[in-house]
C-alpha cells in the first residue's frame, strides 16, 4: 500500500480552555482528493492549518512523508514549501503586480532564479486561464481572478500537497466556477489535495472521500459517492438534507 503523505493522530487543538479539535486521526494518500464539510464552527479550517502548522496542535502527531512535523524542526521548513495553502481571501501583496505575487517568495527564498521563477509564473498564469494578466495589479481583478492568481502562487512553490480553505466563500456567485475550474484540473492531474469547503456538488464530484466534521470531531469519513448516496450517522444525514 502507498505510504500516506499526511498522517494525523490523536490530534487535540484548544484555544484557551475551549477544545476545537478532539482526538483527530486521518491519513491522506498521495494523489488523493479529500473534502472536508460540516457545519460552521465545526473546527475545519482549523484541522486544515494544523496540517501545516498554521496552528500549533496541543497535543498529537502530523507527520509529513513518513516524518514527524514539529513547531521547531529543520521539518517545518520543508513543510511550508511542500504544502500550499490557498486561504478565503487571497492574500496577495495589493503593491506588487501578479507576476511579482507569484515569483517573491520562490526567489527570496533561494528556490528559483528570478528568470526561472518568472518563465514559471507565466506558465502557471496560463494554467489558471490568466495569461494576459501578469502586469496586472491585485485591485484590477475580480475575486475569482484573485483567487486564480493565489492558486498560481501556490503552485509555484511546487508543492506536493495543497490545502483549500473554504477558498469560494469569499466570491460572487458568478466567479465561483472558474476557481473551481482550475481545482477540477488539479484533480485531474493527480494533486493530493485537502480543500474545507461548501460547495457540496464540487465535493461530490472531484472528491474520493469526504471527511464530515461536528464540533472539533471527525463523524464520518467515506468515500465520496458512498456519502452522498447513504451517509452512515444521523448528524450528516441532518447536514446534507440542510445544504443540498
């Protein structure tokens, strides 16, 4: 069987004396597409950034590549390089021009030449359907266009892993398909990737399994069309027949 790109065990994430996360434990394959849903508050965006150590957990193991990841270990940094991460609200630099979004931090940190990094960045702009858009600045795009460039950005890390958080909640409707668009074509070209989000037909359709969260727990996790089709626990049986 293929060693799991990321293993998580026992994880517990509190904030103060509130626990958000109870006793995690999920392995994700390479290659594989997982979505995690449930309801608000339900500790997805959280579990999504103690994968990479956005979060510190309190308690538990993540390992990366058959690794233990900690707060401080020569690991960490391998991690940030190795696991993209594209948030709900772009985060990209307003000042500096979509080329430059994407090539900074490939280039201060050592990875690429400013030449490579540029002739990358072209090539991932082209990739997102941005093409013409590399002068631009973030404050000319729409939200689904900033969204493409964050996922360019990420990409130009080369990553092996990419985390979505939630990464459609912050768009218009009618921009919400073309950022889903360039995720479908990852899937298609076999990116591992964890995605917190609410687009129920999106997960039912790229996914192969879908993780159901309820208050910091993992309630279910199965194979996509299996838990669409028949969800095995009342809570996400309750769950669906709210959303869809």
């Amino acid at each position: 069987m293929t060693e799991q790109i990321i293993d998580i065990k026992s994880l517990n994430k509190f904030f103060r004396k509130t626990q958000v996360l109870t006793d995690i434990n999920l392995s994700i394959q390479p290659g594989e597409v997982v979505a995690i849903i449930g309801p608000s508050g339900a500790g997805k965006s959280t579990l999504l950034r103690c994968i990479n150590f956005l979060e510190e957990p309190s308690s538990g193991n993540v390992y990366f590549m058959g690794k233990e990841v900690q707060q401080k270990s020569s690991e960490l940094d391998t991690l940030c390089r190795d696991i993209g991460m594209v948030f709900q609200n772009f985060n990209l630099f307003p000042h500096y021009s979509v080329l430059k979004n994407i090539t900074l931090v490939p280039v201060a940190l050592g990875l690429l030449s400013k030449t490579e990094a540029n002739e990358t960045a072209v090539r991932l702009l082209e990739r997102v359907g941005l093409g013409d858009k590399k002068d631009a600045h973030p404050q000319s795009l729409s939200g689904g266009q900033k969204q493409r460039v964050a996922i360019a950005r990420a990409l130009a890390m080369n990553p092996k892993v990419m985390l979505f958080d939630e990464p459609t909640s912050a768009l218009d409707p009618e921009m919400v398909g073309e950022v889903l668009a360039v995720m479908k074509q990852l899937a298609v070209d076999g990116m591992t990737m964890v995605i917190v989000t609410h687009e129920m037909a999106f997960a039912r359709e790229v996914a192969d399994r879908v993780v159901y969260m309820e208050s910091g727990n993992l309630v279910e996790v199965s194979d996509a069309a299996g838990f669409f089709a028949q969800p095995k626990t009342d809570s996400a049986k309750r769950f669906l027949s709210r959303v869809l």
